[in-house]
C-alpha cells in the first residue's frame, strides 16, 4: 500500500498543472526577472530564430542566456519572476542545494502560472558557478532558451576561503539549440531526437563572437582581456544537449580550481576540458604578455560521440587594446512596452533629450529616423514585421542604443 | 583466470538444491542469463538479463562482495547464444559459454567500489547483459543504478541475429535506470532512495549504455569515492555526474535536508519514454524528518 502511494505521487511530479505541494510563506520582493515566449535570437547568418526565456523586468525584453545573477557568498537571496507568458514556468536553481520549497521542480515545490509572480529564498552559502532554468517540461523549455548563469563571488577577490586571488570574472555558459524545435516548439515532439545544430557561446556564435559582428550594431562581442600577471576566472557552465570540449592554448597556463560550485581537492592544469550538460567548472588562466589568440568550443554529439561544431572566444592581454575605439557607452534608453505590435514609448534613462534617432533593423539596415528635442517620446512600429530592431540615439558625443522586438 | 569446471557440478548441484558453501575466504555467486521481453509504452523489447534465479526477472542482479578477495561465480548461460563474461578493466573470461552451458571461475580480489560486469559481445551489449558488481561496500544504506539506453529497431534486428550497420545513427528512445523508466522508477528499491535525515548512503552507478551519460541532483551535493574511468574525480565534491560508457562509480550521499529531490540525467532526451516527457532517467530522493 505504501509503495502504491508513493508511486501515485511520484508519478505526478513532473506534471505541470498539478497544484503547488509546497507553498512559499515569505512577502515576495518585487519581479527581478520576468518570463516571455515571444523573444527573437538573431542567429550568426541573420536568422529570426523564437526563443522562450527570462529578462530583466527593467529591459522588458528576454534574452538567451537569460540575465547574469550575480551574489556574493553568504547572501540572502529572495529572486521574484513574474510570468508574462501563457505557459507555467519556473525557476530550478542548479546547484545550490536549495530545500524542496524553492527548488522549481512542479508539484514538489510550485509552478507559476501566467500572470502571476514565484518567488525564491535561499542563502548563497557557497561560492562558485551555477545555473537556472525553468524546469516545466524541461526538454523543451531548455532548448527554447530557458535559461541562464548564477555567480556566487566570494569576498575579497578570491575564488573561496583559502583559495587564490583573481582579476575578474569571464562568464561563459554553452548551449545549443535545434533551429526546427524553436520554429515550431508545438510539433516538437518527440524529444528523445533533438539534435542540436546551433551552438552559441552565451547566446552568440560563430562570427558573432567578434567585437562589432554581433548581428547587433555596436554591441560588443566577446573578447576577454586581462593584463599580464593577472588572472581571469573563465565561469564555465553548460546547458546544452552537447557535450562541450574545450580547447585551452597552453600559453594561458589554465588551472582548474572549481566544480559544480566546491573547490576540486587538487587544483590541475588543464588544456582541455569535457563539460557536460549541467556542469561547471571555474578555471583561471593568465596570458602571457601580447598573447592574443583562441579558446576552441567544440560541441560533441552524446549519443553517436561525433564531433559536430567549433566556437572560438578570443583572449588577449589587455594591453592589446589601448589604442581601440572606445567600448559604447552604456544603455541608457528604456523601452515600453517591450515586446510591443503598435507603439513604443521611449525615455532617455538620463535626462538627455533623444535627439537624432534611428531605428534599425537586425541586419543593421536603417529602418526610419528622425528627431526629439524631449527627453521621451512615443514611436508608431505598427509598419514593422516582426523581428528584433536597435534604436539608436545620438545628441552630441552621447550616443546610446537599446533593443526592442516587435 | 582459473576455470574450476570439476567443481561446476559439485557447487551448481548443491546451489540449485538451495545449499550454499561456508566459505570465509571468498564469496560466491550464481548467475543465470535469462532471456525475456521488456515492456515500454508502446514496445516490447526481447532481451537478456543477468538474474540469480532460472526465472526472467527485467532487472540485472546487482552483485556484493568483499574487498580484497576472490568472487567466484557461476555463470549458466539460458540464452541461445554464446557470451563472454568480464569485469570491466579488471577480469575478463577469455572464453565464450556456450548456450546451456555452465562455467565457474575465480575473479581475482578488487579494490573497494564499484564496478560493471557485462558480457561484451554484440548481442549482450544490446540487449542489456550489464550489471553492478558492489565490492566493500558496508553502509547500512546503499542503492544501485544501472543505466541503459534502448533503441528497440536495432535490439529487434540484433536479437533476430542482424548484424550492425555503420552508416546507421543511434537513436535511442528509453533510458532506464535498473530497467525501470519514470514514473515507474519509484518502485524500485534499489533505486529509488529514502533516507532519514542524518543518514548516509552510497549510491553504485553503472552506465550500461551505448552512450555517456549525466545526472543531476537536485538538493545535494555527493562525493566521488570511486571511478573505473575518471579516477581523477574521487574525492570531487558535484551535483552533476558525467557517466562515461562503461563507467561505474560510488557516490557517497549525506541526508543533510529534509525534502523530495528528483535525481535525473542532464541530456534532456533522456528524460523522455519514447519521446515523451517526463520520463526516463529520472529518480528521486525521499529524505524523512
């Protein structure tokens, strides 16, 4: 009889439309992050690919990976999302070893349907690298974009109590995704034969990895610089369906010292590195003086074991770029309602009046422009097809560009 | 190797009349492979299993002994095939036993930890000849899992004496885990943990598949105590587990909270029954008040 009971409520766990088990008993804090299903990844060849994922409910758009939560090691952590989308989603964790109440999982813990608001408590007792997703019918969730990197910083610039000093963090999380699934999330089924054919280091690949060739114009690419004697902290997590090689150049002297969010017993050099899906490891590597040079990316099929795709991420010695253009200057535009069909309002987040604006589209094609001596104003997009667009501003040497999709 | 086919008779006469041999220095085992079907949603699956009775039971019999001394075994081989018999990277047979037939030997003494026995041959492989071997392992909690992956096509074309093409992709559509998928891995014992808080446990994982596999924690974080492929993770302190083809490893699990935890493979097909999720590799942790 006891078995037979618990197999009836084990059987419901995964379901999603099951009551909460558990309920949170906490004042929620307001929404961080919000959840959408209507988000455009701009791909490496141009390509309007849907995804479903988190945002910042400041930024009202969501992005692939989702956004970097950062904490400090001891922090007391209460992470709201609101679900502004018509599926159930949640938030798991990974990693942190959170109780049942706050572990995303449906029916252990709670679902969040649309339209209202999950919030999680949990103290980030240890420092490391770690993960969330939402974990409703996770296959799929996953591979829409459901997902992002949580980074527990310890104080004092090291790694943990006890272990070394570093210059700065390098997040980089792989994941992957199959272009079909996303086009038609509602026939993806089945899911034991997902094959992923698009691989991105946080959200980009293949050129896109470049400084200025993100498909978004002047956004920056990922280059990662770090002055000689000094070391950088490559985060390394993976959410993908692949198993992730990475190809480390020896001239960076690479240590492992960290995985799945615990120091390793023995700390080890390391030139290359298998991460498999839900793993993370911290490594710190110090180029040599005018190194300037690649970290491979391969992407390995788990079931054949056959090498599919290759990402690079440059690393160069900081040293290197004095003398570039200058990085953009950061956003200061907000956008609303973000997704929006017919109108967008528009507020300079500093005062500035907008001036000359641009809107352009995803090719970096200028779309409409024109100009506002106030510091907000509201622009008809009901003529555009949807897609993902910059708006740009410029007043004087200021310039800022922010993204919008319709 | 040593192959004690004078004793054979003796030792299977007196196991079959249910008579076990007092002996301290050594522990001993019998095995029979059983042929049988596996039922899964929509499929059945003909396939073979190590069982420690002549009756087809779905799961392979997981194996106990001691440290540091010899496992002698009995193998009676049900099936209508001939199969090798090995330890992985430990102990290998050497010789195939024929259909009917019945083989004793001497496994040499092992280290403490796990391990996977199998039979390597083609039709053993495929249909799921692939089991744990527990070696000094004493908790008073300990649970097993043995993963597999199961492409019905080809064990359908393997146990019909087909042989495998190489153009052919792999396209598994169960993953198991002691020949159970979930839900229904909440009913095996062996699985399935329940624990009291405070409590300890090891947890013996074998990966019998045609694939590496991954699985995650929810809850815990467990430690590495052994590995038979990446040695240089014992003592590593994860809550995501990489299991190479082939690979066997323990894992020590501390109850240190309350609470309901799934365990599950991170490759995301693998949390489907043929297609369909959830399903799968996934499991769960019970741990009581």
């Amino acid at each position: 009889m006891r078995v037979c009971i618990t197999f009836l409520f084990v059987a419901s766990l995964f379901c999603h439309n099951a009551a909460p088990s558990v309920a949170q008993t906490f004042s929620p804090p307001p929404p961080l992050l919000f959840t959408g299903m209507d988000g455009i990844l701009i791909s490496d060849g141009g390509m309007e690919i849907p995804i479903w994922g988190y945002g910042l409910t400041s930024d009202g758009y969501i992005t692939v990976p989702g956004p970097l939560l950062e904490y400090e090691t001891g922090d007391e952590v209460n992470l709201a999302f609101v679900n502004n989308s018509a599926e159930s989603h949640t938030i798991h964790l990974h990693g942190l070893d959170v109780n049942q109440a706050n572990d995303g999982v449906p029916t252990t813990s709670f679902i969040v349907v649309q339209d209202e608001v999950g919030a999680y408590a949990f103290t980030a007792s240890e420092p490391g690298t770690f993960l969330y997703h939402c974990h409703v019918t996770t296959t799929l969730h996953l591979t829409m974009g459901m997902y992002g990197m949580i980074l527990v910083r310890h104080p004092g610039g090291v790694l943990f109590e006890g272990g070394p000093a570093y210059y700065s963090d390098a997040p980089l999380l792989f994941s992957d995704l199959e272009i079909a699934t996303n086009l038609d999330p509602v026939q993806s089924y089945p899911f034991h034969d997902i094959r992923p054919d698009y691989f991105m280091v946080n959200g980009r690949s293949g050129s896109q990895l470049e400084t200025g060739s993100t498909g978004i114009p002047g956004e920056p690419g990922t280059i990662l610089s770090c002055p000689n004697g000094e070391s950088l902290a490559l985060r390394l997590g993976s959410m993908a369906y692949t198993l992730t090689k990475l190809i480390i150049p020896s001239e960076l002297d690479a240590m492992c010292y960290m995985s799945d969010g615990r120091p390793v017993p023995t700390p080890f050099g390391v030139e290359e590195l298998d991460i498999y899906p839900g793993e993370r490891f911290t490594v710190l590597i110090s180029p040599d003086a005018e190194y300037d040079g690649t970290i491979e990316v391969q992407s390995w099929d788990m079931v054949n074991q056959e090498y599919v795709h290759s990402n690079f991420v440059r690393i160069r010695d900081a040293a290197l770029n004095i003398g570039d253009p200058q990085s953009p200057e950061p956003l200061s535009l907000s956008i609303s309602p973000n997704p929006s069909r017919d109108f967008i309002s528009v507020n300079s987040n500093d005062g500035r009046d907008l001036a000359d604006w641009t809107i352009y589209d995803a090719a970096g094609k200028m779309i409409r422009s024109g100009h506002s001596n106030s510091p907000s104003m509201r622009i008809d997009i009901s003529f555009l097809e949807s897609g993902a667009y910059i708006l740009e501003s410029i007043n004087g040497d200021h310039k800022s560009r922010t993204r919008f999709v319709r | 190797m040593k192959i004690y086919n004078m004793r054979n008779h003796i030792r299977l006469g007196l196991i079959i009349l249910g008579v076990t041999l007092n002996m301290n220095v050594f522990a001993q085992d019998t095995l029979w492979i059983n042929t049988g079907d596996w039922h899964q949603s929509q499929d059945t699956m003909s396939v073979l299993r190590f069982n420690d009775t002549p009756v087809f039971d779905t799961s392979n019999v997981a194996l106990n002994t001691s440290a540091d001394a010899s496992l002698f075994l009995t193998v009676i081989n049900m099936d209508t095939e001939p199969h090798d018999f090995g330890v992985d990277g430990i102990w290998s047979l050497g010789v195939d036993i024929l259909p009917n037939d019945t083989t004793t030997f001497e496994i040499p003494p092992m280290a403490m930890g796990t391990y996977r026995y199998f039979s390597s041959d083609l039709r053993g492989m495929y249909l799921g000849l692939s089991g744990v071997l527990k070696v000094g392992l004493n908790m008073p909690h300990q649970f097993h899992w043995n993963l597999a992956d199961f492409m019905p096509e080809r064990m359908d074309s393997i146990s019909s004496g087909g042989e495998l093409l190489d153009d052919e992709p792999y396209v598994p559509r169960y993953f198991s885990i002691n020949a159970y998928t979930y839900p229904h891995t909440a009913l095996d014992a062996n699985g399935y943990v329940s624990m009291a808080l405070g409590d300890t446990c090891t947890i013996s994982i074998v990966n019998s598949g045609m694939m590496d596999h991954v699985l995650h924690f929810h809850g815990f974080h467990v430690e590495y105590l052994s590995s038979t492929i990446q040695t240089s993770r014992i003592g590593w302190s994860k809550d995501t587990t990489p299991l190479l083809q082939g690979e066997a490893v323990t894992l020590l699990l501390i109850a240190n909270q309350e609470g309901m935890y799934p365990v599950h493979n991170h490759n995301l097909i693998a949390v489907t029954n043929s297609g369909f999720y959830p399903g799968g590799m996934i499991t769960l942790i019970n741990i009581t008040p």
